[in-house]
C-alpha cells in the first residue's frame, strides 16, 4: 500500500503533462495508455527502491533466447532480458528443465560475472540491476545470487517455446534440398552445456518458389552447397535434456558438451540481404 501512495503523485503529475490517455470500458473498468514519454517520466520520478534497473531482475518480460549486445560494448552477447553469457543461459535452462542443481563452478563463475557486470554498467553509466549488492570477492553475495537464480530457474521450469533469433549458411543439397542450422551467438570453448535443436539442420520450405528454383540453380552453377548470409527468427519447443557422461579422454574439452538442453523448431523465417523475408517450417 505504501509503494502505490508513493506513485499515485507521480502519475498525476503525468496526466497532466498529458502523457496518459483513459478509456472506459464496457465492463465498467478503465484502460490507462502511457505514452514512452510517460514511461520515461514515472521511471525518473520513481523513488529507486520501485526501480531495479533494465539489465537485473527476472521477470521483467518472458524470458526468450534473443541474443542483445552487452551495453558496455564489449561485444559480449547476453540472454534473458541481457542477464545471462550463454554459458550461464545454458546452464540455468539444463537446470531448470532436469530439476538438478548448477555444477559448483559454473554456478560461481556465473554468479561472479553477473556481479562484476553489474558494477561496470553502474560504473558506466548503463542501466544495470539497482536491487544487487555490492560484489565483494571475498564475501560474495550468496544469498542475492541464490534469489536470482532461483526466480530465473522457476520461470525457466515453467517455459515451454522461446523465441530466438540467429544467423547463418543456408544449404542446398544435391537433391535440392534447402536446410539451415539454428545457432547462439557467444558460443566459445570451454563450456558443459549447450542447446540444440532436433534435426540440427532445419528443413525450409520458402513461399517464394521461384526464389527456392534461384537458389538451388546459383548453388549448382557455383558448385557449393552454401547459400548467401541469412537471418533468422525462429521459436523453440523444449524436448528434452541429455546428460552425455564425462568426456571421454580421447575428445578435447573445448570439443565435448555433458549437458545438453534440445529443442524442436515450431517456427521459422529468415531474410537475406537482398530478398527479404521468407517463410519456412518444419
């Protein structure tokens, strides 16, 4: 109650920088439209325990694998509203959805990166997640860790289809057949899990047939299966996880993935440079 009497005077400061629009509906109950101008404005107003920051915080939307640049510039490449590395994403996903806990050191070393993250967008002026503690090496902040992760693995159990969006070699084999591979930005050596999809080559049927006849001609003039630079939108079913065992001595570690979360493709469309959007599907 008290947090909705600090904000009724923020938005009625707001209506009438006519910034908010009413509309009565039928049903007796009255819609609110906010302006981005009005969003802008309660957000500056707010008192900042109301405000947890952009980058922190689960739950400000549903959690997709849309990857978003870090905004410190760094070229890092994050997921879950920009919360998470990939390593990280990964492996909350293989918990979440195989009710195990995160192996010791992932779970430190993700814990760590996501507080030193916080500190350099604060540091750099970025929004960033304003409910986390300080991060201290020594005596790091388990508890705050503990809640985040929590909130994220909860909401992770609950998720079926998660919405993505990648680039890639489109190919056309020789019977003509046009696949492409769903894949993750961020994705380096060293990590234990990693996410797929079932067939890893996704089957596309495009709506423009004489673009498909184009293709399959230009790949068999230029005798390659490869196509031209393509990006794809595409939404994920959840299938399945698969704990592979331990690395067999024979595979490098930067070559073998234990934990894997797999997925079956429900939708997809991809655009090129120079045709536009075409439909495709399993």
């Amino acid at each position: 109650m008290t947090k909705c009497k600090l904000i009724l005077p923020v938005l009625a400061a707001v209506a009438m920088a006519g910034c908010v629009t009413t509309e009565q509906m039928p049903d007796g109950t009255t819609k609110i439209r906010f302006s981005d101008e009005a969003v802008s404005s309660l957000t500056s107003m707010m008192p900042n325990g109301l405000v947890t920051g952009v980058a922190g915080g689960a739950g400000s939307r549903g959690l997709d694998l849309v990857p978003t640049k870090n905004p410190l510039g760094n070229g890092q490449y994050l997921y879950f509203n920009g919360q998470y590395d990939y390593t990280c994403a990964s492996a909350l996903l293989y918990s979440a959805k195989s009710g195990k806990e995160l192996d010791p050191n992932v779970n430190e070393g993700c814990r760590d990166r996501y507080f030193q993250r916080q500190l350099a967008l604060k540091t750099a002026g970025k929004p960033y997640d304003r409910a986390a503690p300080a991060y201290d090496a020594d005596n790091p902040p388990d508890a705050y860790w503990a809640r985040l992760k929590g909130q994220t693995v909860a909401q992770l159990a609950a998720t079926q289809q998660f919405p993505t969006r990648f680039g890639g070699l489109p190919r056309v084999d020789r019977n003509g057949n046009i696949t492409i591979s769903v894949g993750f930005m961020g994705v380096g050596g060293g990590q234990h899990v990693a996410l797929t999809t079932t067939p890893q080559r996704i089957p596309v049927v495009m709506e423009d047939a004489g673009f498909a006849a184009q293709m399959r001609t230009q790949a068999a003039k230029q005798n390659t299966e490869i196509g031209d630079w393509t990006t794809c939108d595409a939404v994920l079913a959840y299938s399945s996880v698969v704990d592979r065992g331990a690395r067999p001595a024979n595979i490098a570690p930067g070559d073998y993935m234990q934990y894997v979360v797999r997925f079956t493709v429900s939708s997809l469309s991809c655009k090129d440079a120079l045709h536009g959007y075409k439909s495709a599907s399993r």
